[in-house]
C-alpha cells in the first residue's frame, strides 16, 4: 500500500496531526493506521465523491453573494477529521464558559449600571460608538437575567499549540448545521472509524437548542410557541435555518409572516392569527423592525421592539449584544473575565491592536504588511487584510481607511495557525484550520462536543470563511477513558456586579 | 399552518401538474404530427403552432423565436427555455425552489427526488430530446414528475400541508385538462371536412392517450371514439382522475379536509365557487356544447377555475389582518 503521508510536508506550523516528519500524534495513530489500508489517493477520492454527491442530493448548501455563477454551492468538506483529545476539550471547554459567563455579565453591566465603565476598565467612549451598543435596550430587565444565549467563537491554535480566541459572534453565529452534517456523512463514509474513536456525539444540540428557547418564554405562558425567524430562502445561511426548524420541529417565519396587534406577535396562519412567544431570531438587529432599527428594512416587522419590551416575546439572541463581539470590544475580554470573576483567562485573546489607541496607531501604521487588519462590525472575511498575502495597492487602500476611522479597525499579527491534513488534488497537504465551537447560555451553560472545523483549501490561504474559498471538516471530540470528560465541567463562581 | 407556506406547497403542486401537462402535450403533438404520415406536414409550422396558443405563451415565443416554428423552436420553448415561465425546466425549478423553502417541513426522500430532478434536467437540451426521441425522452419526464407524487403520496401526513397541495394540484390539472382538449379540437385538423374521418379517430386516440385515458375510455362503455364522446368523457367523467369534473371534486375535498378544523371557514367563497363549478360541470350536455363551441365553452371553464384560485388566495393567503380570526 503507498504511504499517503509519505511526502507531506509539516512546514513551520503546528499540525493536529503530526508531531514530526513521520511521527502521527498519538490520537491521530489509528487514523494513520486506517488511512495506510486505504487503496491510494483513488479510495479517498472515491468516498470523497461519494460525500460531495451526498450533500448535493441532500441540498446541502450555502449562497455567495458576489457570484454570478449561480448562488447555490455546497460548503466544501474535507474528509480527514480534526480530532481533539479529552483533556484538550475539558481545557477548552471551561474556558469557553468561563468566557460566555463573562460576557453575559459584561452585558447586562453596560445595559445596566455600567460598573466597568465607570472604573474605566472599558473606556466609555468604546460602548457608546460602537454601532451595535443599543442605547434603547439600556435598562430594560432582560428576561431570566440572560443578555446573550448563543455565542460561536472562533479558536485558534498558534504554532506552539496553544488555543487562542480570535473572535466571538455574540450575534447570529452560523455554521452549526454543517457540523450535524459533516457528522451524518462521516458515519456513512467511515462508519467504524468513527466507533472505534469513541467520537462524542454532536446530535442534541438541537434539543438543547429547542430547551433553551423554551426556557426564555414569557413565564405565564404554559405551553409556549417557538419560532424561528429567517430572512428568506436568498439568505446565505438558509439551508442552516430550515435545517434547524426541522430538527427542532418549529415554524420558519419571514418577517411578513408575523404581525404585532397590541404588543402580542402574532403568525398570518391559514385559518387566522395564531400567537409568538419566542423568537430565535436569524436576523440582524438592525432589520428586526423598521419602526425602531433601519425604516427601509422589509425583513422585519413593524411593532416588533414594542412587544419584546411589554415582555410578551423573547428573542434570541437578545437586542443589544452586537456590542459585544464588536472586534475591538473583544480586546478587552481578558479584563472583564478578572474584573467580573477575579480570574485569569484560561483561554487566551490573539495579541490586538487597537488604531483608536494612538500608541497602537503608529505601530499598525507601520506595520502593516506583517499584520491582519480587520473591519470591526464586519463578519465572513469580509472587510478585511492580510498583510503578507496582499498587494501594496490594497495595503494603501487600508492605510488611508484606517486613518480615516480608527474605531473602526484593529490589527492583529499574521498567525502561524495550526494545520491539518487535507485532500488536496492527488495529495494530502497541510492547510490552516480554525474551531467554532457553539455555547448556549441557558439554565446552564452548554458547549456541543465538538464544533464546525473550517480549513482554509487554497494553498497558504489563512481565510477559513465560506465567502473566501473555505471548506469544513469534521470535528472529532473523543471521549474520555475514564468518563470523565463526559460529566458536567464546573462552572466558574458567579460574581454578582 | 402558515399562510406564506399554504401558499408555497399550493403553488408547488401547481407546477409539477403544470409540468406534467405541458409534456404531456408536447407527447400528443409529436404523437399526433407522426400520424399525419406526410413527412411535408411534420416540418409545417402548422403542425406545432398551436401548442405553443394553448399553452398561452405565444407572446414569448414570438419575441424569441419570431416566425420560426418547428419543432426544435417550439420544444425548446416548452421544455427547456428558462425565459418561458410554464416551460417544463421553468416550473421544475420553481417547484423545487418552493420545495427548498419548506423543505424543514417535507420528508427528505421527498425533496431529494425533486431537486436530483432539477439538477439531471437542468442538463438536458434539444439535442438530448432529439437523441432519445420524444415519446422516450418525455416518458422519463412523465416519470420523474410521477416518481415524485408516488414518494410524496406515501410520505407526506394528511394534514394541511397535504391537502393544499391535493388543492393546487387538482385546480391546475383541471385547467390543463381543458387545454389538452383545446389543443385538439382547435385546430389539428386539416380540414372541417375530415371530422370523423380515419384520422380524426386516430388523433382523439391520441388525446386519450394523453391524458392516460384510452383504456379508462374502453373500460368506461361510452362507445365510439368521436368528439363527443371523448369531450364528455375527459370533461364530465366521474371516476376518471384526469377529468375536468374529477379534478374539481377533488379540489372541492380538499378544501373541505382545510377547513375541518376551523369552523369559522366552513362557509368560504373559494368553496362556493367550486360548487356552483361542479354543479354546472356534472349537469352539462356536450352535444349542446359542442354546437355553441367547445372553445369558448373551454375558456369559460378555465376562467372560472381562475376565480376559484382567486378566492382561495383571499381566503387563507392574502386575506386582510383587520378582522381576521384571532387564535389561542
């Protein structure tokens, strides 16, 4: 049998799977060991076809907004697995509630007495320019004391391994369907492979999904209806919505299929008006409703904010935490975990600099072919550079962005991040990955085993987003010899504010 | 269920009927023109003209293809152009667009079957039509389309989301019914002299045919094949699932089966007209029909097929949220 790992090459970044030339890390041992049973490159190629096609028939895809080449794609898959190890998850994990725990309290601090910054632990000047602080939501007693339900960070591993959060998307993160697909596909394409890893399961999440809204509902009401708010099958996330409200068993609502009569949300249903009582929302604040947000938006519905306000339907994710994952407002979550908790980050923040701090100015200014700048408010790659990979041209254009409004950028260095291999033509080649892992903030704070892999395919490419050529891989979160890593992970002490 | 989404199963239904009629119109004529066994009237305009009148595009057509009607024009037209909006391929993808926007409320097998369609027609050309000749190539059309009724019949709950799809499908194929008809009567013939002739029992074999009914026809007793009794029997039959009166009653059904649950719509305008429709159907005397005119008769039947499509979209769809009925 040829070696498929026989020629690739580690270069200089931390590979999940290899520890040196030749040497597969010990979780990764089996896998090589299938993988050196597999006819060639022509059996992987086989299952891989077998999986595109599968997604395919199934529909599985996203859209692209600037492509004229028909919207509908399917979202890449790579068949080799990110496999994390129990101990490597257990780490990951209460960092990650450590952080959601931190963050709620951030929020419902600056929507409510604004301690840290009247400590000036976050200067002022921050929340109140961001475009997604709220002014309107400030004070509002914000239903089971939740002010966000669902967060999607995105991990990183540097080059000496260590985990790092590079972004939170406190807003409408996506992505969670395709990690309950790439799932279905890896058990048809490596059935045993995948038993024999003792891989944990990813499928209740939508369970604990459904058990989270439900929880949110205005609390007179018994037997509360849930629906998922989309706007509309051109959305590029579609697929992820439908797929949701499948798995959850809940309507799909436009905005045109909701109307308010006396703060009471109401769905236009065949045999009349039928009441809301949460909304988990795949929309924007900005679109939620035109009387309050942007007039021109025809996503939302008019009357919305009033009722959410009146308490007669929840939202998820609350209004107003847009200001939370704003990328300059994520420099300061360290500071918040110590100052809310009194503790360390367990997990640490990619090294940012801020171009509205004018010391961080002149250092991004001057470096600018070594750093990644990107747009605050923007999400999917969108809006942003990556010095080393960029013509002088486009670094000009950033300069002159940048000086033009500094709050509205920060920079970070180009990371070496971790890779994994990937089927890359007729070879295996390493290629840069990311992890988006998803917390729910409810009774308690749950984290599927696992999350959405995204590797960036093009060759050097650092760029995981669907939008820039990504694809995805599956997650493998293994279990625990012992168990141990299965059991609930101890939530940080709360620190009341 | 949601109004945006009754709205969504019903038109989807409508286009997969749509679709099947259209090919199955496109089979009577190929069928038809090759019983006309003189090579010149194949090749005559004549000859397919009037498929693309009954379908009602002719307007687009022209603007396409101007004077030049053959038949590579006119199936192209009907089966694989994306600027007809009731071509084959246009309906297929509207259906499955329909069915993408619901699909979290369809048995997977059910939508797979429609979107591998989609994809595989979305493939095909003339050419392809012309390689596997027309009765093959629309046969698997046919088959398709019917592959998908068979998944959904045994998948999809008898609920709402069924019965507005029984609606929309039953509406439309009564509509289509009356055109399949038209296509025949209208103007195949060479001349007025011929009705009754050899070839005009041949091409009202062909319509049976068609609409998958000359066995039913046999079976039915109703005698020689003539105008007048195939009129009566594609209009007018009770048991016939093809027929204009059939597909009516059924509508009717199923617009019962909708408002079971909700007694404040028992009595509804979409429901009226069907069954003042049904009533003037079953009560019809084709012999009189046909001395007035079928054509105008036809039209007429399809026009009010297009009032009862107008009241069911004020009825559950579109209807106004001051006085609507507020639910618990």
């Amino acid at each position: 049998m040829p070696d498929l790992f026989a020629k690739y090459d580690l270069g200089s970044f931390c590979d999940e799977m290899f520890a040196g030339p030749g040497k597969p890390r010990a979780h990764y041992a089996r896998l090589a060991e299938r993988f050196s049973r597999l006819e060639g490159m022509r059996e992987l190629h086989e299952r891989q076809q077998l999986a595109d096609q599968t997604f395919l028939r199934r529909g599985v895809t996203f859209t692209v907004y600037s492509d004229d080449r028909g919207t509908e794609k399917i979202f890449p898959f790579d068949l080799i697995p990110r496999i994390v190890p129990a101990d490597e998850w257990a780490h990951l994990e209460s960092g990650l509630i450590q952080r959601m725990t931190a963050l709620n309290l951030f929020l419902a601090d600056i929507y409510g007495p604004q301690h840290i910054l009247r400590e000036g632990i976050v200067p002022r000047e921050m929340v109140e320019t961001s475009k997604h602080f709220r002014r309107e939501m400030v004070g509002f007693a914000m239903p089971r004391g939740l002010f966000v339900h669902i967060n999607g960070s995105d991990l990183v591993r540097d080059q000496h391994g260590t985990y790092r959060v590079l972004e939170d998307n406190l807003r409408t993160p996506s992505g969670v369907s395709y990690v309950l697909e790439n799932r279905q596909i890896m058990k048809r394409v490596f059935p045993n492979l995948i038993r024999d890893y003792r891989v944990r399961p990813v499928e209740t999440y939508p369970n604990d999904l459904l058990a989270l809204l439900m929880h949110l509902a205005p609390e007179h009401v018994p037997e509360p209806t849930v629906v998922l708010l989309t706007p509309g099958v051109f959305n590029s996330a579609y697929f992820e919505h439908s797929f949701l409200a499948r798995q959850m068993g809940i309507e799909i609502v436009e905005g045109s299929d909701l109307v308010v009569e006396d703060d009471r949300v109401y769905m236009r249903r065949t045999d009349g008006l039928a009441p809301v009582h949460v909304i988990y929302r795949r929309i924007d604040d900005d679109f939620l409703d035109p009387t309050v947000f942007r007039e021109d938006s025809l996503l939302g519905v008019p009357g919305l904010v009033n009722a959410y306000r009146k308490g007669n339907v929840a939202l998820c994710n609350p209004i107003g935490t847009g200001v939370a994952d704003d990328k300059a407002m994520y420099h300061y979550v360290p500071r918040m975990i110590k100052f809310y908790l009194g503790q360390d980050a367990i997990l640490p923040n990619v090294d940012t600099f801020l171009s509205s701090d004018p010391k961080d100015m002149t250092y991004i200014l001057e470096n600018l072919p070594k750093l990644v700048v990107k747009s605050v408010n923007e999400a999917g790659g969108y809006g942003m550079l990556v010095g080393p990979h960029s013509t002088k041209e486009q670094i000009e254009e950033f300069r002159a962005k940048i000086i033009e409004h500094p709050r509205n950028f920060i920079a970070q260095p180009t990371l070496g991040i971790s890779r994994c291999p990937s089927i890359c033509g007729d070879c295996l080649e390493g290629r840069h990955i990311d992890l988006r892992p998803y917390i729910l903030n409810g009774e308690t704070i749950k984290i599927m085993p696992g999350g959405l892999t995204r590797v960036a395919l093009r060759k050097g490419s650092l760029v995981v987003n669907s939008s820039q050529g990504g694809g995805s891989k599956d997650t493998w979160v293994l279990a625990a010899d012992d168990g141990a890593a299965e059991a609930e992970p101890e939530a940080p002490e709360e620190i009341k504010v | 269920m949601l109004s945006r989404v009754a709205n969504l199963v019903y038109w989807m239904a409508r286009y997969l009927e749509r679709a099947e009629n259209t090919a199955r119109i496109i089979d009577v004529n190929a069928q038809l023109v090759l019983d006309l066994q003189s090579r010149q009237a194949a090749d005559d305009p004549r000859s397919w003209k009037p498929l693309v009148n009954v379908s009602g595009g002719i307007d687009e057509f022209t603007e396409l293809h101007g004077d030049d009607v053959s038949e590579r024009t006119v199936v192209d037209f009907m089966l694989f152009d994306m600027r007809n909006p009731s071509s084959i391929l246009s309906c297929i993808s509207l259906a499955r667009e329909n069915a993408r926007c619901i699909r979290d409320q369809l048995a997977s097998e059910v939508w797979e079957q429609i979107n591998s369609f989609y994809l595989k027609l979305r493939e095909d050309d003339y050419t392809r039509y012309a390689q596997l000749g027309s009765s093959d190539y629309i046969a698997r059309v046919k088959t398709q389309i019917q592959l998908f009724y068979g998944i959904a019949e045994s998948m999809l709950p008898r609920n709402e989301m069924w019965w507005f799809f029984e609606l929309g499908r039953h509406l439309e194929r009564a509509d289509n019914t009356s055109r399949i008809i038209d296509v025949k009567y209208f103007t195949l013939l060479p001349s007025l002299h011929a009705v009754g002739s050899a070839l005009d029992i041949v091409q009202w074999a062909a319509v049976l045919r068609t609409c998958s009914g000359f066995e039913a026809f046999r079976k039915s007793r109703r005698g020689q094949l003539n105008l007048e009794h195939v009129v009566d029997y594609l209009v007018c039959d009770e048991n016939f699932p093809r027929s204009v009166l059939y597909a009516v009653s059924h509508a009717g059904f199923a617009l019962d089966c909708i408002t079971a649950e909700a007694p404040h719509l028992t009595d509804n305008p979409a429901r009226r007209l069907v069954a003042q429709l049904h009533d003037e159907l079953a009560g019809t005397v084709i012999a009189d029909v046909i001395a007035d005119g079928l054509h105008e008769y036809l039209d007429d039947i399809q026009l009010k097929l297009a009032g009862i499509h107008t009241a069911v979209q004020e009825t559950f769809i579109n209807y106004s949220t001051d006085g609507a009925k507020m639910l618990n």
